[in-house]
C-alpha cells in the first residue's frame, strides 16, 4: 500500500492554500505592502541554486525560486510547492510528484509571454539534467553531490553514459523519481535550494547566473553596488499560493538585503532603523544592548523581540589533507589539543554561543536531532591538554615545532572570524612553537582557495541543510574527494579519506530505520574525530533581534529564512493582551 500526502492536509491550519492564477485583480491581505530589509555578512557567491554552497546565495534564492516541495519556517516540516501531493512506494525508493498547473516564472525579455513563462514537466527535467551535467572544466555541480547522486541513472548521466537519466521520468502532469536505495532525507534535499527548478529557456542559453529566474514569491528587481551594496526583491505577483483566507502571498511589497560584514554596522543600522531584523548580535555590544533598551523589550507591547535561537551550524577549521604534514593524525590531534577554546568562547565570542567545540562536526541540538548519542561523541572530542599536544607533536617527529615550518590559515575578514584567527595564531604557537600565518580574503576567495587547497588550514561554517547529522557528515564522506588530486573539491574540501568513516556512513545512509540510522552516523562520528580532519571550535546560538511589528518572522535551527508570510503591524495593547491569553493561530 502506496502512503499518499496531499495538500489539504498538510495545509490543515496553515497559512497556504493553492489557486488558480487569472487576470483577475487578486484579493489582498488588509495589512499587505511595505518593505524588509534584513542585512547579510556576505553577498551571494552565485545566483545559480545548483551551485550554491553558501547561506548567504541558499538565503537569497530561497526567497526568489523553488523546488518540488519546500520547508515550513516554523516547524521545519516538509510543505509542497511546485508539487501539491505526492506518493512514497512500500519500498520507499520511488516518489511521484503531481505537479500544479498555475506556477510562472518571472518576465524577463527572454520569456515574452504567459506561454514562454508557464512551468512544464521539461522545465522539471532540464533541472534535474543540470544538476547531473558538469560545466565545461569537468566541475560536478554542488547540486549532484547534495540532492541527485541517489537518483536511479544520475551517475551514467553525470558520466556521458546516458542521454537521460533513468530514474526522472513525466507523465501527464506527474514526475516520478526512483532512487538506486531508500533515503529516508530524500524530500528534505528535494527542498534544498540546490533543487530549485529553473526554466528550460534559460538553462538552453546558459543565462542560468544572468537572468535571476524562479518561480518563488520575491523576483529580482536589480543590485546596488555602493558603499554598502543591497539587492532589491520585489513581489511576484504572479505567485500561485495564497492564504487560508484567499489572500495573496506574499504579503510584502518589497524584501531587500543590505550587504554588511561589520556586525557593529549591522547594529548601528538596526538602531537607526534602517533594517528590521539583525541575527547574531555583536558580542562586543550584547550586555549594551540588551540593558540599554530593556524597557522595549518588556513593554506591554513590546517594540522589540529577543531570541536566543540554537542553530544547527559548527564552526570549524579544517586541514588540507594533501599537505604532508597533515596527514599524520598524530599533528591533526596535537592541534587539537592546543586550541583553549575556553578563552576564545569568553574572550572573543562573549559567551554568544550554543556549546563549544566538544563534539565533532554535528551540533548538539538535540531537540532537533533526536535519538544522537551526543555523550559518545564527546568521548572522542578534545580539550585543552597543551602537554598531550606537545607529546603527540615530538611523537610525530617534530619536537618542540622543530621542522614543521610556518603554517597558513585561510579565513575571510570580519570582526569574530579576524579575532579568532588571531587567538588562533597565538595559541599554537605558544604551546607547540608553531608560526601560524594569518591569511584573511573574502567570503569568496576563501571558498575558491579551499576547494583548490590553496592553503594548510582554512575557517569553515557549516549549515544543516535539513535535520540530520548526514548534512555534516557528508562533507568528509571519502566518495566526494577527486580521483584528480588537481581536481576542485567542492563538498569534501579536506580531501578527507577513512574507511571506517565511509562505512558507518554509508550504513547510515542505507538504513531504514531513524534509531539505526542515528547509531551508524554516530559510530561514524567517532571515526572522524579519532582521526579528525577539523578543529571544531563552536557551535552558533544567534541572539537574533527583531522588530515586534515584523509578523510570521520565525527563527529556526536551520537558520531557515522564508518571507512568503512575514508582514509589516504595530501592536495594540489590546491586542497585545488577547494574543498572550490566547496565542495567534492565523496571520
């Protein structure tokens, strides 16, 4: 017996109903109009969603194309979007989407009328195909590795053994995908922005990073390049979801980002009123804040709302595996053991975080990753030891750093990333004579120059992209490491290989039940941090600020930002009263 999900109930009181788009003037929601603005550390490495390995271009895409299914901002469960149901086989290897009938993609001057711009079964395909097909210097799309290598044929189409890849196939207004095995995470990578369908059109032409394309609810108006750039979204009023009273969605007119690397400018600007959210307060200016405004967050209502939001986020440095000094696991550890992560979690961070780096490359939210056995993990984690370091470094044949050289540190410049370089730096090499030189780039370089090894040890922040420790693990998994040692690697950037490592996660990957699944990605774990290709240092907890009149804003572990509902209302008293006897359930 096939398990079938439809629309109706899974939009059970939610806020998206489906209708049909017309030329008909669409109802509007009485407190529709008005403009966010969110601000960004980083501008969006590329506007091509099967490229995107970045939160800042996943949180920009997000808001202007989409997928098959999509994630709810609130409870992070999986909602439909371009498909309205779809149905699961026994075995769990075989999905059948029905596709809607009324989504659009943006006018551009490529797309002159309602024809050109209606999404088809071929727009579906071509996007697929564009996730298995590498670009012209042999690259694999990001988008292969994250979401379609599970799919039946997607290997012998990535390969040139096929002109189409087996397991993708239409039917009427239906797409069924059929995988090589079970993959219990299967429709939370379909809702990664990596899985975002594009236009045929567009992809024939190759304008896939030009023409900025969707379906989504926000279109792409145009960028400002000044002294602090924005790109500015505007309402797709062609959008084809509505909500629960036939309202159309989105709610807002206009959704811009304002690029700002300094968290203190960020600040100021929110301050000044000149953006509406700021995520990851300054740790330099938290107890400022926090005291001096306090009374606008304890009026009745209140004009600002604090969250302390536990992310599903390491941060981490990792080892280039192909220098040779870092190779021995013996050095890796010894690294390990002289970081204090004690006084960069105090002194540069302020204490802004959710845990330190303990663990391993998992986050240890267990409210969102229920059934890990963190505890076991933490075994195999390392803390301040500056005598064990000293010992496994002479073991490996430098004692005391004598002929180890100096040691480059890639990072990209901002006030935390700077800072924890430095502490860095300096505790290395007070504790294992080493010279850490301090290499900071842009967000940009950095990506290029770690996925090339262009540098020994390189600063990385990871995102869960759904629910699971698979989203980390993955980014060691020994498969995703070139054959071509001058290849790029994009997923694996360590070049990280382990057989035991690789077992337990491909274990994990084939079981079928969550407990086992959790047991093995554990065990796999434990494997990496024996012989640990990172430092782990912290995992984030933002203290994230918005302004009450900001509704259907939600912070989640995911760091998931989705503006398709958010809209611009002041609180009454009144109101304000009613909503904390009885919460609000609609808008």
């Amino acid at each position: 017996m096939k398990t079938y999900i439809s629309l109706l109930l899974i939009l059970i009181g939610s806020f998206l109903l489906l209708e049909s788009c017309s030329d008909e003037k669409r109802q509007q929601f009485e407190h529709a109009g008005g403009t966010v603005r969110m601000a960004l550390d980083n501008e969006p490495s590329t506007y091509d969603p099967r490229e995107v390995l970045d939160y800042y271009s996943a949180t920009v895409l997000y808001q202007i194309s989409e997928g098959l299914v999509g994630m709810d901002p609130k409870t992070l469960k999986i909602i439909p979007k371009i498909a309205s149901e779809w149905s699961v086989s026994d075995d769990g290897r075989s999905y059948t989407f029905t596709i809607r009938d009324d989504v659009y993609f943006h006018s551009c001057d490529k797309l002159k009328n309602d024809s050109d711009r209606k999404l088809s079964l071929e727009d579906i395909v071509a996007s697929f195909e564009a996730g298995c097909k590498k670009n012209d210097n042999g690259v694999i799309p990001a988008a292969y590795n994250m979401v379609f290598s599970g799919i039946s044929g997607a290997e012998e189409f990535l390969n040139g053994e096929s002109t189409q890849i087996k397991g993708l196939k239409t039917k009427d207004n239906t797409v069924t995908i059929e995988l090589v095995k079970e993959d219990a995470n299967f429709l939370y990578k379909l809702a990664n922005i990596n899985a975002a369908i594009s236009c045929k059109r567009i992809l024939d032409k190759g304008l896939e990073n030009e023409l900025i394309i969707g379906t989504g609810p926000f279109r792409y108006d145009k960028y400002v390049g000044n002294e602090t750039s924005s790109l500015i979204l505007l309402k797709n009023e062609d959008y084809y979801l509505t909500d629960d009273q036939g309202n159309a969605l989105p709610y807002i007119d206009s959704l811009i980002f304002i690029f700002q690397g300094r968290k203190m400018d960020q600040l100021d600007m929110f301050e000044n009123g000149e953006i509406d959210v700021i995520k990851g307060l300054p740790t330099s200016r938290i107890t400022k804040m926090l005291e001096g405004r306090i009374e606008d967050f304890n009026a009745k209502p209140p004009r600002l709302i604090l969250e302390n939001n536990p992310l599903l986020e390491t941060n981490f440095y990792y080892f280039n595996l192909q220098d040779p000094r870092f190779q021995d696991p013996r050095v890796r550890k010894a690294f390990n053991y002289a970081v204090d992560k004690e006084v960069i979690g105090r002194e540069i961070l302020r204490n802004q975080y959710y845990d330190l780096g303990w663990y391993g490359i998992t986050p240890p939210v267990t409210r969102a990753l229920k059934g890990y056995d963190f505890k076991e993990v933490k075994k195999v984690g390392y803390e301040f030891d500056p005598e064990k370091a000293r010992k496994l470094l002479a073991e490996a044949g430098y004692p005391n750093g004598q002929g180890f050289g100096p040691v480059n540190l890639r990072f990209n410049i901002n006030d935390v990333h700077s800072a924890v370089a430095d502490e860095f730096a300096k505790q290395i090499y007070n504790v294992l004579n080493i010279n850490v030189n301090i290499d900071g780039s842009t967000f940009e370089q950095l990506i290029e120059d770690g996925e090339t090894g262009n540098g020994a040890i390189f600063r990385q922040g990871w995102g869960a992209d759904y629910p699971s420790p698979e989203t980390f693990l993955m980014t060691f998994y020994g498969e995703y490491v070139p054959k071509d040692s001058t290849e790029v690697s994009r997923i694996n950037k360590a070049r990280y290989m382990n057989s035991a490592f690789d077992n337990y996660y491909a274990k994990a990957k084939q079981a079928r039940k969550l407990s086992d699944q959790m047991t093995y990605f554990m065990k796999a774990e434990i494997e990496l941090m024996k012989d640990p290709p990172i430092i782990p240092l912290w995992y984030s907890g933002d203290i994230d600020i918005v302004q009450s009149y900001l509704r259907n804003f939600y912070f989640n572990p995911l760091n998931y930002i989705d503006f398709t509902t958010v809209y611009i209302k002041e609180w009454t008293e009144e109101e304000f009263q009613k909503a904390s006897v009885e919460p609000e359930t609609k808008n």
